[in-house]
C-alpha cells in the first residue's frame, strides 16, 4: 500500500498539479489554445520524440513484438467497442462518438510525460511510448476519422497528412542519426535539450488549459461511464491478456500496459466537434475519463512492478 501511495505521489500527482496549472492559467488569461497546441506539435513533443529515439537502442525482436502487440491491441479495442456499442442500442452518431473514445488513446500530451516519469532512467520504456504515439496518430486519422465523416477523405489525402506529422520527422530523424551514430554538435545539442526538457511541463500544462474549456452541461451519462469503464479498466485487461499471449515480459510488458491505461484523446473530442458529432459528449467523456485515469493508472503502474520485472 505505501509503494502504491508512492506512486501516486511521485507520478500522478505531479501530472494533476501541472493541470491545475493549466486550468487555473487558462481560467485567468485565456491562452490562444491553438497556438499552444501548435507550439507542442511543431517544436516541444519532435525534439522529444527525436532525442529519445537518437539515445535509445531497440532491437529488431523487440521491435517485433511492440508492432504484432500494437496490432492486436487496437484490434481488440476496436472489436470490443463495435460491439458495446451494440449491446448499449446506440444510434450511428452516439456509436461512432462510444468507438473512438475507447479506440483513441491520449498517448501523447499525457501518455509521454507519465512514460518519462516512470521510465526516468531506461529510454527503452519511453521509445515504445513513442512507437505508440505514432500508432495511435495513424488510427485517429484513419479509423477515427472514418467513424465520424465516413468519406470526407481520401486515403492518399490521409496518408500526405500523417507524412506531414512533425512527430513523423523527429522520429525517421532519430532512427537515422541513431543508426550511423552520428554525434551533434553541443551546439545543437543543448538547445535541444532545453526543449526536451521543458515538454513534459508544457504538455500537461496545455492539456489542462484545454480540459478547463469543456463544459459539463449535463450529468453523466451510462454512454460516458460505460465509455469510461471500457477504456480505463477493460482496455488494460486486454493489454494484459496480449502481453501473456505473445510472451513479453520485463521493461517492454511494463510500457506497453501501462500504455494501455492512458484516457481518452482530446483527438476525439476534437474530431467530433470539428465534425459536429454529439461534440458535447465526446467533451465531457475526455473530461471524465482523464479525472478518473489518476486512480486507474497508478493502479496499472503499481500492479505493472509487481506482473513484470
């Protein structure tokens, strides 16, 4: 129990007060979000994503077991929800809003800083949170957005707006330079560092700013709480069942299920309202599912030392 509390403590409290910041800031001076939101995209989470990449070795198996793991993983979370949704009776609108909260994962802003908390001093554990996010971009601009417009998009039209993911850049530029162990000049070096650095704060700070513009007008709903539910608890369990399947153990089974509990992506709060699709609720299911993740994923950390080590 003292180790569980340590967690809390030491990993997610730190998260809940760089939100409070967040929303507190907001509340007083009204930061132009999009900015913020381009400012992390296009400059704090590539340098990020690059030097974790450019530090940190990842075998060929390794990285094998991560892509059939990821696979499987949104597979099942894509099965699971379809057919919730038609266990709940939800209508076409209210079933693609239930899907792609429960497929679409807050692996970036959230998911990465609670990765470089937990993983301090083995980048392996941070590199397949990285592997992760690029997954879950890819499924948010494919599955999720399929869910909502149906056909708005080409497929070529997708895949030129994945490409031009900074996150994609910083991530083949990692691969790279790690590679042919090329070493940048302190120069560079250092800037890069101070950017790296200040992700986590600017992160998190900017993911409460946005929280703290969702408005609850309604009570909870059972469509949220089932939401809620499926992604926060029966999301890990999955992960765990796919974990023991393929035989993965060690820092590699710690990231990937602690990965597993992250909470519902803005994205698809975002997506809905860019698209108009019962935006209200997929707002207050982000909400929800981010208050309510502090409990689940110190939970996931702690049982996540105790399953693998």
């Amino acid at each position: 129990m003292n180790y569980l509390s340590m967690i809390f403590f030491q990993i997610v409290a730190p998260i809940l007060v760089l939100l409070l910041f967040g929303v507190l800031l907001q509340k007083k001076f009204q930061f132009n979000l999009k900015a913020m939101s381009q400012l992390i995209t296009y400059c704090f989470m590539p340098v990020a994503v690059f030097l974790n990449i450019y530090e940190t070795t990842i075998q060929m198996a390794v990285l094998g077991q991560v892509a059939i793991f990821i696979t499987l993983f949104i597979g099942s979370q894509m099965l699971i929800s379809h057919y919730i949704a038609k266990i709940l009776g939800l209508n076409r609108l209210e079933s693609a809003v239930f899907k792609n909260s429960v497929v679409l994962i807050n692996s970036g802003n959230y998911g990465i800083p609670v990765a470089q908390m937990v993983f301090a001093t083995q980048p392996i554990g941070v590199a397949i949170q990285v592997i992760l996010v690029i997954f879950q971009n890819m499924t948010t601009y494919t599955y999720g957005l399929y869910n909502l417009i149906s056909a708005t998009k080409s497929g070529m039209e997708i895949v030129k707006d994945f490409l031009k993911m900074p996150i994609v850049h910083g991530l083949i530029l990692g691969v790279i330079l790690n590679v042919l162990q090329v070493e940048i000049p302190q120069t560079i070096r250092i800037p890069l560092d101070h950017i790296s650095d200040g992700f986590i704060a600017v992160a998190l700070i900017t993911l409460g700013a946005q929280l703290s513009q969702i408005e609850i007008k309604t009570m909870l709903n059972k469509t949220i709480l089932v939401s809620c539910f499926t992604r926060l608890v029966v999301g890990p369990l999955a992960a765990l069942a796919i974990i023991y399947l393929l035989g993965i153990d060690g820092i590699v089974a710690q990231s990937l299920f602690i990965a597993s509990a992250f909470p519902t992506s803005r994205n698809s709060s975002s997506l809905a309202l860019e698209y108009d699709v019962d935006s209200n609720t997929a707002a207050q299911t982000v909400l929800f599912s981010t208050i309510v993740s502090c409990i689940t994923v110190t939970v996931v950390i702690y049982f996540s030392t105790i399953l693998f080590v």
